[in-house]
C-alpha cells in the first residue's frame, strides 16, 4: 500500500504527541486512586471513632443516670404503691428514653419505653457477654417493635422490694444518623446475632448481608448497586459499628481525570495534526512539485519547472531539477537538429542511390548513340530503337521512384466508415491474382466479422502492398494464404508465404522507411502499410525464420 | 380592688346556680372527632364520627333504651294482634321531615323497604321473618308488620331503620347544612323534631389530627365535646379479637384456643382499659353471666400472624395484646386501620371495639355470627333464643347461644369497653347511649 508522505508525517505526529499524554494521564489516574484509597481509609478510621466516642459518652451518661435514679430517687419514694406511670416520669425526667424496673422475678414492674409491657416477664434480647448492648422490646404504635439500645443497670431498692433499674437511651437511625457526616460516610450498626441493622432511613448498609466481620473488617462491597469500601469496628460480641463510603467519588475524580486526559489528547491531536499538515506542506508541496514536474518531463514536456521557494535542501532539489529539465531541453534541441540533419542525409544518400541507378543506363545509353551517330549513321536507327527503350525504360523507374517518394511524404489521413474486412481483402487479391504467376493463393475468411470502422481504399492499398511482397517473395512460385479472424475487441488478417523467410537483421529492419532487401524496391512498401495500419489505430507483426517464409499479422480495432 | 375577691366569690356561686336553672336554648356546640369524618351519605354505625353523624340526622320508628327495649321515636306507640304476627305501629301525628313535610306512613314503608333490602345484621334478621306482605300502610298513620311466626324483640330491628322522605329528607334532630368531606361538618336545630328542637342552635362536626390535638382542642376550648375522650361514657362496646380459622396458622382450633388462654385479659383491663370490665360473654354485661379466666394452655403457637387493629382500640391494649401473641410464639404483623375497615378486614386476626348496630342481645349475636360464619350450632342456638318470649328461657338460649359462638375459639372477647366522649365543663346534658352513640339533642350550654 502505497502512503504518502503527508500520512507518514500525520501519523509520526500523532505517535509523538499522544503517547506522553497518556502516560501522563495513566499517571494521575494512579496517583488520585492511591490518594483516594488513603483518604477513604482515613474517613472510614473517623467515622468508627466518632461512633465510638458517641457510644461511650451514652454510655456514661446512662450510667451516671441510672445510679442517680437507683441510689437517690428510688429510696425517696417509698410509699407510692405500684406506679405504673413511675418509669415515665423519672425516664422524662432524667431523659431517658430507655427506663424499666426489673424485679427480683424478672418481671418488668414499671417501663417508660414499653409500658405495655408492664407486668410481663423482661424478654430482651441480649449479646453474648454484654450488657450494654440489648434489644428492647419497645412501644411501636399499635405493635411491638424491637429496637437496639444502649443501657446501664444498676441494682436498687423499690418500696422494700429489690429491683434492678435499667436505663439508657435507644440506638437508632436517629441516634446514629449524623455520626458519619463530618467524615462523609454512612455508618450504621450490625447485630450479627440476629442479622439486623440499625440504620438511617437511607442508609446504603440496612440492604447488605456482610459476611463473618469478625475474620474480615474492611473491604469492599457492592452496596444498593453501587460501590462501597467499609471497615468494621465491634461493639460487643457481635455487634459491630460499619462505616462505608462510596467509591462513586473516587470514579467522579477519575472520571474527570479521564475527561481531561481525554480533552488534552483531542488538543494535542488537534495541535500534531496541524503541526503536521503545516510541516508536510512546506515539504511536500516542494517535492510533489518535483514529482509531477518529473511526470511532465516523462511525458515529454521539457519546459516543466518547479518554483524554488526555499534554500534547503528542497530548494536545491528544486534548483537541480529545473537545472536538469534545462539541460533536456538544449540536449533535445541538438538531437532533433543531429537527427533531421541525419535524415536529409539519408535521403540525400537514399536519392542519389536510387536515382544513380537509373541515370547511368541512361548516360551509357545516349553515349552509345553519339559513338553509334559518329561511327556507324547506317546503322544508328537500329540502335537508337534499342537504346531509346532502354532509355524509356529507366526514365519509367525514374518516374516510379518519384511517385513512391511523392505518395510517402502525402500519405492522406483515412477516412474511416464501416467496411468489411473480408470485402477488403477479396478487393486486393482482385487486383494482384492476375500476377500471381506459380504463386497459389489460398483464402481462410472467417464468416461474419462484422463491420470494421476503416478508410476501405487505404486498407485495401495496405493489404495489396503486403499481397504484392508475398507473391514477389516466390518467384519460383509458393503458396499465398490470406486469414482473417475475429479477436476480442479485434478483426486479424494475416497474409503468409512460403518464400525464404527473412533474417533477424531483417525482421528488425523491416519497417524502416528505404530499407528493401529487393532489387529496384524503395523500401517504402512496409513503412507505408505500417503508415496506414497504424493511422486505423491497429498494429502489424512479422514472424519470420529463414527457409520457413513469413507471415504478416494486422489487427485493427473491431468497431464499437 | 378590694371588690374584686367578693366579685370572683359571688360568681363561683352564681355558676352552679345557672345549671340549677335547667336547659337553655341556644349556642354553637363543636365535636372533635380523631381521622377524618366519614360522608354524611354513608355513615354507618361502625365508627364513633359515623355513629354521632347518623343519631344527629337519621330518626326510625322506634328507639332502643338501655335495657333493650323499644321506646318511642316517629312512632307514637305500638299494639300486636294474631298472637304475635302482627304489630300495628302509629305515626306520631307531629313526626316531619327536615323539609317540615309530614312523616306519614307510606314514607315508612318506602323506607323500611329500603332497609330490608340492605344487608347489615338487623335488616336481615327482620327480612327473614316478615311474611309476603310484611310491610303495609293501611292509611296515613299507621304502619303495619306482619311476621310469618312470631319472635323475641320484632321491633328491635326498627332502630336501626332509617326513615326519609320521598324527597330525601331526613328527621334526625340537627339538619345538615354544609359538609367539607372529611373535615367538617355543619348542622343546625331541627325545630320541628318529634321530640321538640334541640337546645343547641348550630353543631359542627369537625375532623381532628390526632388524639393529642382532640385532647388540647377540649382543653382550648377549640372544641366543646371530644369523641373517645374521657368523660362521660357507657359500656357500649366489646374489645374483640376475631380469629380467622381460614387462615393456616390459625386453622387448628387449639391454636385458637391458646391465643385465648395466653391473653391475661384482667391485667389488660386493670392497666390498659380505664372503666373497662373484662369479660368472657359475646353478651352485654346486663345478660352475660359472670365468667372466669380461661383455661390456661401451655401450648405453643408458631407462625406469622397478620393483625388488622380498629384505630378505636387503645394502642397500649394493642401492644399488650401482640405482646401476648409474641410470648406465644407468634410473629405479629400489625395493621392500623379506621373501625369499618377493620371490622370487614381479610387479615388473620382483627383487633375491634365491637359496637352492635342495634343493641339487642339476639340483634347483638347476628351481627357476631356474620364476623365468624359457619360456626357448627350457632345458626339453631340463635334461632332457639329469637323464638323464646319469656325471660328465663329466652335468656338460657341466648346463652347458648354465645356459647355455641365461643366454642370455636372464633370470636374472642376480651372486655366491655366504654365508649366515652370528652365534654368541656359547661356543656351539659351530653350522653351516650346504648348503642354508643352520642346524643346532643338534649345538651345545653351554661350560659
């Protein structure tokens, strides 16, 4: 495949410009992702603290509550018996969200967060090893929710009755609901025993299924079809705080990345390509110059230069070039004077040649006369008869060589129409079989050739010519066979003899206007037939061996 | 300033002594309902707002008193004739309509016609005694009903009749005037009312967002009376839990039988149920015999049980009562909806405060059996006790009755509730009757 200096020169921009771009972008890319991961780490490390610190600071303040209420308000309010409404009033006071007396049995005998629980067995949940933690069966409307919560207990004394006073404060979507913002994670509680979070409304976690966080405590997860990384931190024994974050920032910041990695390549393509065209024009618009310059000296137009824009080496180019076409130009002026000087010769040469060979018979033949006049008046008549036909006779071959040459320099241009090749050749071996002699003439004309777009007389006069070499070629007498056949796009008539053939020399010669290998021939003959067929837009070949005669081939165009 | 204390003394006297003085005609009344207000066309009985909206528009022939028995409404009186068969009821001649038309008694027949073709409890007990020809107006005054055999309490039914004239008219003692659906509802005194004109020129019904508004709305004085708040109350109602036995995890009678034995239905009472009295009988408490806790049963119940709860019944009841069902073994799904939609709820088990269309005893067990058909021997118990006249029977087979309809472990009763309505101090005169509805048209004002 053939490229063109200007796509070379486009695609080595192109292949400088853009690879560094992207590197660079791949880079950054890296750099932003490893600086993403670390803030990630950092932000999910915060959000657990934070948890933490919120939870312990719950703790305590549930503890310091609790006690306040089981040592100093409890003992105070001996006498008021079975207060259902007791939990209440002290949870409102102490803001407690979460305030039940327990007694001795396990029956809740008073509780602010469920008092319809009032007098049924305490069925919290609970986590292994911890009593901190608990589910609380809650007041939820109509039914009966299950809510974590954070509690104290501390043992008291209830109107002589030995009580324990839990209380403390509900873990929820709202309690835990602002611990990430300020890191900008989401963050929610795991129950691991029952497989239940306590989360935000919205939070992305309430949907996941993690797996055993005990073994594994970070990671990333696909959280309500996006990406999250997340890190654990226990609580208790099963039960953990998660926190996660998005990865949907870390793509937001690659993804801009890769958008302006994207922009800058275009830019920077935009740039090479420009860069580019400038650059090829300025050097290859010198050397296309050149190039079709060359073209039109190949094509024979000597006068072609190119501008010379430059003093670089393309400048040169194009000084040399025009230096070189220059140097044509004078060298084709002296050919053409060496050449024409060289056929006047050859004609002069070819002239006097022919010429001598009739004038002399003549010159001998009128001194015979004057001698004949001086020596012998009686018998002058009887010679002069003689000589006078002979003289005749070379002013005849006189008259031919000048007819020859006249016809040569006034070949007419054809006139072509439709004409049948097979009428054609019929016509010339009408005009030439009376002097056939020992010469059998055989015709091969193929049927239904169809019209050819030829000049009929001119045609015919080359085919007679050819017709005329053959029968000359055997004097001894031969066979002349005439073909004709169709080709493709083509009509072919070849017209053989059986005579001696024709050398290599001759072969080559053959066409050569003067060269004739016959005694009183011009040597016009062929040059005239390759005149003709060559103005019909055809071609003739010649095979040819010594001893084994010669065949002429003629195609012409078929008509269209 | 010295006067002022004698002045402030003078009137804390004064004010008792105006209340001595007997009802006053005049003022605005306002009534806070909780959840918006049931259409005035629509109203049923199912609701306290539906309950009070039909007592203040609709009349019926006769009325029900608090033992049961018919009292007079736009029928003056009532005579039976053919051992039973036939009651001749006449027209009080002073019974018009709110379009001051008179009541007569071709507008009765249309309108008990109407009714019969109804299905609520009271109507088809009624249709399904009546002969061919079981409801006539011999001429304008009286109105006849001819039973195929007689039956206990034939007027009964009756109070659940509403009679309106061909109009549309209706005769209740406040006439609609304007209605904001859902949220208000405006009525003024009816003068020519069969039992005399209102004391209160104008009431309005009005919607309230919560328990909590109704309550500071009293308090307030933004409202003059508050639905199913405390004050004054009656027994009217039954907390019922209606277990479905279509439904697979309730299906096995003895898993019904141990959800019954697993609600400790006194500490519900005695904690959750200010004025409530617990109760075994599907009976009202003046028929129903005093009845014991139910056997206790150790079985254990497992399953998901869906809950559909009347918004009527107090939410710390509802919480009880699932955590009851949760001790069991049952996971409870609870669905909050207004009184009608609970009542006809497809859940598996329906938490309602039960209030009879028609306070009568065997009206009362009809309309209980429609809540748990196909029931084996209750359809011939209640026939049993409609055909008893006489007392002691009559009571023994209803009776029966409700313990044919409490065997299936179906329907469980948990207590009688009383239905209340909160009044501001100088408001007299308001009561509830027995088919816990709130009656107005005997409340006054103090001025």
């Amino acid at each position: 495949m053939k490229i063109r200096l200007r796509a070379r020169l486009l695609l080595a921009f192109v292949l400088v410009a853009v690879p560094p771009v992207a590197a660079l972008a791949l880079l950054e890319g890296t750099r932003v992702s490893r600086a993403y991961q670390a803030t990630a780490v950092t932000r999910l490390e915060s959000a657990l603290a934070t948890t933490r610190e919120r939870i312990e600071r719950l703790a305590a303040r549930a503890e310091a509550r609790v006690t306040t209420i089981a040592t100093l308000e409890l003992p105070a309010m001996a006498g008021s018996e079975g207060d259902p409404a007791l939990a209440e009033s002290l949870g409102a006071r102490h803001d407690l969200a979460v305030l039940e007396f327990v007694d001795a049995r396990g029956l809740v005998l008073s509780s602010r967060h469920f008092p319809a629980g009032s007098g049924l067995p305490d069925h919290d949940g609970r986590f292994p090893g911890n009593d901190t933690f608990r589910i609380e069966r809650a007041a939820g409307g109509y039914a009966v929710a299950e809510r974590l919560a954070l509690e104290a207990s501390h043992p008291a004394l209830l109107r002589h009755e030995r009580v324990t006073v839990r209380g403390g404060s509900f873990l929820d979507g709202d309690t835990i609901g602002d611990l990430g913002l300020a890191a900008q994670a989401s963050v929610a509680l795991y129950d691991a025993v029952r497989r239940r979070w306590t989360a935000p409304p919205d939070s992305p976690l309430a949907s996941w299924s993690p797996g055993d966080l005990d073994a594994v405590s970070a990671g990333e997860t696909l959280l309500a079809g996006r990406p999250y990384r997340w890190a654990a931190s226990p609580l208790c024994p099963s039960l953990f705080a998660v926190a996660a974050v998005p990865r949907s920032d870390l793509d937001r910041v690659l993804g801009a990345v890769r958008r302006d990695t994207l922009a800058i390549s275009a830019l920077a393509l935009l740039f090479a390509l420009a860069a580019a065209t400038f650059v090829s024009q300025r050097l290859a618009r010198p050397i296309h110059d050149v190039a079709t310059g060359a073209e039109r000296v190949a094509g024979g137009d000597l006068a072609a230069s190119v501008p010379v824009a430059t003093s670089d080496e393309i400048g040169d180019l194009a000084r040399a070039f025009n230096a070189m076409t220059g140097e044509l130009r004078v060298s084709r002026a002296r050919l053409i004077q060496a050449e024409r000087v060289a056929a006047w010769r050859e004609m002069a040469r070819r002239l006097a040649h022919e010429l001598k060979n009739p004038i002399f018979p003549i010159q001998v033949s009128l001194d015979t006369l004057r001698r004949a006049l001086e020596r012998d008046p009686q018998g002058f008549a009887t010679l002069f008869r003689e000589t006078s036909a002979t003289i005749l006779e070379e002013l005849a071959t006189l008259r031919r060589i000048v007819d020859d040459f006249s016809d040569f320099a006034r070949m007419p241009q054809p006139l072509l129409a439709a004409t049948d090749l097979n009428a054609v050749v019929e016509r010339a071996l009408a005009l030439h079989r009376d002097r056939a002699g020992p010469v059998t003439i055989a015709t091969s004309l193929a049927p239904g050739l169809g019209p050819l777009q030829a000049d009929r007389d001119l045609l015919s006069r080359a085919l007679g010519n050819l017709v005329a070499n053959a029968i000359e070629a055997m004097p001894g007498g031969g066979t002349l066979r005439v073909r004709t056949r169709a080709e493709p796009e083509a009509q072919v008539v070849e017209v053989q003899d059986t005579g001696p053939g024709l050398s290599e020399e001759q072969r080559t010669r053959l066409f050569t206007p003067y060269y004739t290998t016959k005694k009183g021939g011009t040597g016009l003959g062929l040059a005239i037939v390759q005149g003709i067929v060559s103005d019909h837009g055809g071609r003739i070949e010649v095979r040819s061996e010594p001893g084994a005669g010669t065949v002429f081939a003629v195609t012409l165009p078929a008509a269209k | 300033m010295r006067r002022a204390p004698f002045a402030l003394a003078a009137l804390a006297l004064v004010a008792p002594g105006w209340a001595a003085l007997g009802p006053r005609y005049g003022g605005d009344l306002t009534v806070a309902a909780v959840g918006p207000l049931p259409r005035l066309a629509t109203a049923t009985p199912d609701s306290a707002a539906g309950r009070l909206l039909t007592s203040l528009t609709q009349a019926s022939l006769v009325g029900l008193g608090l033992d049961g028995l018919p009292v007079p409404a736009l029928a003056r009186s009532w005579t039976s004739a053919a051992g039973g068969r036939e009651w001749i009821l006449a027209l009080d001649e002073e019974a018009r309509f709110h379009d001051e038309v008179k009541v007569t008694a071709a507008d009765a027949v249309r309108s008990l016609q109407t009714f019969l073709a109804r299905a609520s409890p009271s109507a088809r007990a009624l249709a399904a005694r009546l002969a061919a020809d079981g409801v006539a107006a011999p001429d304008s005054g009286h109105v006849v009903l001819r039973l195929r055999e007689p039956f206990a309490a034939p007027l009964a039914p009756l109070a659940g009749a509403w009679i309106t004239g061909l109009a549309g008219a209706e005769a209740g003692p406040f006439i609609p005037t304007y209605e904001a659906p859902g949220s208000r509802v405006a009525l003024t005194a009816f003068a020519s009312h069969v039992r005399g004109r209102p004391y209160f020129d104008r009431v309005a019904v009005v919607a309230s967002a919560d328990e909590e508004h109704l309550r500071a709305g009293l308090a307030t004085r933004e409202s003059d009376v508050a639905l199913n708040a405390p004050g004054v109350s009656a027994l009217a109602g039954t907390l019922l839990l209606v277990l479905d036995p279509r439904q697979p995890v309730l299906a096995d009678r003895e898993a019904r039988a141990a959800i019954v034995s697993a609600l400790d239905v006194d500490a519900i009472v005695k904690r959750f149920l200010p004025g409530g009295v617990a109760t075994r009988s599907l009976l009202p408490l003046a028929v129903a015999p005093s009845s014991g806790p139910a056997a206790p049963s150790t079985r254990p119940v497992s399953g998901v049980l869906a809950l559909a709860v009347s918004s009527e019944v107090p939410a710390l009841v509802s919480q009880r009562v699932v955590a009851h069902l949760d001790a069991l073994g049952l996971h409870v799904t609870v669905r909050v909806l207004d009184p009608a939609a609970a009542r006809c709820s497809d859940a598996a088990g329906r938490l309602i405060v039960f209030v009879p269309e028609v306070p009568e005893p065997t009206l009362t067990l009809r309309e209980l059996a429609l809540l748990a058909p196909q029931v084996a021997g209750a359809e011939e118990a209640l026939a049993e006790a409609e055909r008893e006249a006489s007392g002691q029977q009559r009571r023994a087979a209803l009776e029966k009755a409700a313990a044919a309809l409490l065997q299936d472990k179906t329907l469980v009763p948990l207590a009688a509730v009383p239905l209340s309505a909160g009044v501001r101090p100088g408001i007299e005169g308001v009561r509830i009757d027995a088919g816990g509805r709130v009656v107005l048209e005997d409340a006054w004002a103090v001025p």
